[in-house]
C-alpha cells in the first residue's frame, strides 16, 4: 500500500508539472527531470508561485553539487529572483532552509540576478549564511563581479601599462580592493549556461545579446577555450531558436544590425535555425577542434599548449546536452577527458 501511495504523489507532482512542495519521498530523479522541462518552457508560460518548489527539488536532488556543471539552474534562480523585485526577498527566504555547503547558489544568484537594489537584500539575507561572509563580502565590495560585468575577455595589460603603473604608483598609498578580473566569459563555460538559464527565467533579451557576442570565437584558433565556448554559443543559438520562434525572429533582426565579425557566423545561427539542420554547424564545430588539435593555436604551434588544458579543463555543461536534446534523468552534464575530446565524443555520438 505505501509503494502505490507513493507512485500516486509521484504522478501527481509530474501531472501538475509542479507541486507546491517536495516531499523526501518524491523520487528526485523523476522530479528533477520535471523540474528540467518546466525550466525550459517557463519563459513561455510563467509560473512564479512555483519556483520555490522547483529550486527545493535542485537542491535535494544535489544538482549544484558539481558548481561548474550547475550554471543553467543558478542562471534561472537569478533571473526569477531578477523578474519580480517586488517579491524578491520573499523568494529568496522561501530558499531557506539550504545545505551550507550550497549557500553559495543563493548569494551569487542575488548578485547576478539584475536586481537594482540586489545589495540591500544581500545583507538582508546575509545572517542567514554565516558561512558565506567572504563571498558575501566580495561582491559587496565590488571585488566580484556581477553577472553582466564579467568582461567578455580577460583584459591583460601591455607593456607599456605595466611600465606606467610602476612609474606612477605611490608606494606609501593603501591598496585599493579591485575587481577580479581572472574571471571572462572566454575561460568559463559555465557563464554560457548561465546565460542562457537566465533567459529561460525571463525571457530577456540581454543575456542573448552577450552569447552573441561571443560567435566569433567559433571561428577563433587562438584558444581551445575560446573556439569550444564559440563553437557552444553558436549550436545552442541554434539549437533553441529551432524550437523558439520569438528567438528566432530576434536573431533575425540582430542579423540585419550587426557588422564585422559577429555577422557571419550569426548568419550561419539563423541559416541553420530557419532550415532545422543543425548538423552542418556541428560538424563544423568538430572540424575545427580537431584541426586545433592537431595544429595547435595560431599563438603557439605546439602540442604543449593542448596537453595544458588538463583533464576536464571544459566541460559541456547541462545547458549543451539540453540543446542536444539529452535533457533528461541519468545524462551526466560533464563529459569525461579534456575540452576537445568531450566535445568530439559528445558530438560524435549524435551522428
């Protein structure tokens, strides 16, 4: 009698696609995989008053256990906490209680939620996470950065700057807090899943305009981060925009205002959207892996420079097996091996 009581919650919870709660019963596999569906079609049909309950099944199903495999659900907690600041507090405190292992999912979704008075309610909630009082700090401070302040590139000073600061630096002065800029869309593919939970969340434009940006790097043989980031931005640009017509049609638009570098492989986005081929864009992306393989970048012609990656270095993340359709309960989101290799076998397989 338990076991049929419990497969009748279970298909309850998935037939209203979210229940106002989770139960510990709940087989979190199944829920997480309702959770993953609602999150993609939420922009289309906004249930707020479900979102706690949603946030409640990632983390018992210990989705952020892995933060750099976890983007597209902290991006989606942000852009809920961002959509209604009227009731963002109440939302974050309906969080509450979380793992302190996982507090860090609520402070860096404060920050880069978009909220204009985010800081205030991070120190509104910060006696909630004792244990978080240096991250909390750092954005505060300003020393992290939010969201969309995170620069497309790591900014390296030239020779030229370094020679000027040294000059011109005051030994006796305080050192100021500065930002960390170690941080750039161009080394952390995470920041791509981010993005694009954010859209699911809200719908907006913003964080399609920043993935646009970074289409050129699809074309990049300077780096294996940079090509394999570009060649992502450009197939799950693809990808949803088969599926969401709005995307589609602002893609479209931006076409016709872009210039320079980002108009071509844009094109190609729209192209492959409009005719639903997308296996075109992706082998493209797996010929142009393999030929940095084997050549090295275009700055260093060596195979030093592809062994310095490291295992994992890159992984698709859950946002890029979304785009592929493998959405679903036991799909790991990390892709064993370096950058390339995931890349290729993950690819490979869809053949």
């Amino acid at each position: 009698m338990r076991a049929i009581a419990l497969a009748l919650i279970a298909c309850t919870f998935v037939q209203s696609a979210l229940a106002a709660a989770v139960v510990p019963e709940i087989d979190p596999r199944a829920s997480l995989g309702v959770v993953q569906n609602w999150i993609y079609n939420y922009r289309t049909k906004p249930d707020y008053a479900h979102v706690p309950a949603a946030v409640r099944v990632l983390f018992h199903s210990q989705t952020f256990k892995e933060p750099e495999n976890s983007g597209i659900y902290l991006g989606f907690i942000a852009g809920a906490i961002g959509s209604n600041p009227a009731r963002a507090e109440q939302l974050v405190n309906s969080f509450f209680p979380v793992p302190p292992e996982e507090e860090w999912v609520i402070v860096r979704a404060i920050a880069y939620s978009g909220l204009p008075d985010w800081r205030n309610l991070m120190r509104k909630v910060a006696p909630k996470m004792p244990g978080r009082r240096v991250m909390i700090d750092g954005y505060l401070s300003g020393t992290q950065p939010t969201l969309m302040d995170i620069p497309l590139e790591e900014t390296k000073p030239g020779m030229m700057d370094k020679l000027r600061g040294a000059l011109t630096q005051n030994p006796f002065k305080k050192e100021e807090r500065k930002l960390d800029t170690r941080l750039s869309y161009a080394t952390h593919q995470d920041l791509l899943d981010i993005l694009w939970g954010y859209y699911f969340a809200t719908g907006s434009r913003v964080p399609i305009q920043r993935i646009v940006q970074m289409l050129p790097w699809s074309k990049s043989r300077d780096t294996v981060d940079k090509l394999t980031i570009g060649s992502m931005a450009r197939y799950t640009l693809a990808s949803y925009s088969v599926r969401d017509a709005s995307l589609r049609d602002y893609l479209r638009e931006e076409l016709a205002r872009q210039t320079g570098p980002v108009k071509e492989p844009l094109r190609e986005v729209v192209e492959a959207a409009d005719t639903v081929q997308l296996g075109a864009v992706r082998k493209d992306a797996v010929a142009a892996v393999e030929e940095l393989k084997l050549k090295g970048s275009d700055a260093r012609r060596n195979m030093d420079f592809w062994g310095q990656l490291g295992v994992g270095a890159l992984a698709l993340g859950c946002v890029s097996a979304a785009a592929l359709g493998q959405v679903a309960v036991g799909i790991p989101c990390v892709i064993g091996g370096s950058a390339s290799q995931g890349l290729l076998s993950f690819w490979e397989k869809q053949q």
